[in-house]
C-alpha cells in the first residue's frame, strides 16, 4: 500500500512542478493577494479533479482493460501535442 502511495505521490508532484496549473496558482496568489484562499481553492479544484480521474479509472479498467486504456491515453497524449504544434 505505501509504495503505491509513495509513487502516486512522486509521480504527481514531479509532473504538477512548473506546470501551467501551478503557473496559474501563482498568478491568482499575486492577484489577489490572498495565498490561503487560493491555496483552499486550488487544493480543492485538484483534489476533486483527482477523485474524478480515479473513479473514470477504476470503472474503464473493468469494462475495457488496462492495456486498451494506455493505448487510448496514449494516442490523445499524441493528438493533443500534435494540435497544440499545429495551433488548433
């Protein structure tokens, strides 16, 4: 359970650090002067994005198998790169 934990965890930090939602906290803190509300909102907002993300998890793997979803969010992954190249 704890090396489950721990590497969530890991993997979850290092992606979130420098990233576009964290350049946002950022921004609102400055703007509005108000680091915990920010922090609270900004807390929340990830935290309910995640409890989303788990449970569409958790139920396609039951219905379609983990390897079809890695294929899937492989190749979104790979479309959406590709639009943001191309300016779409």
């Amino acid at each position: 359970m704890w090396k489950i934990f721990f590497t969530t965890f890991g993997i979850m930090f290092l992606a979130e650090i420098g990233d576009k939602t964290q350049l946002a906290v950022i921004s609102c803190a400055s703007r509005f002067r108000s680091p915990w509300v920010v922090f609270a909102g900004a807390s929340l907002a990830l935290v309910l994005a995640t409890a989303v993300g788990t449970l569409v998890g958790g139920t396609l793997n039951s219905l379609i198998g983990e390897k079809a979803i890695r294929f899937v969010s492989g190749g979104l992954f790979v479309l959406f790169g590709v639009l943001i190249m191309i300016g779409k």
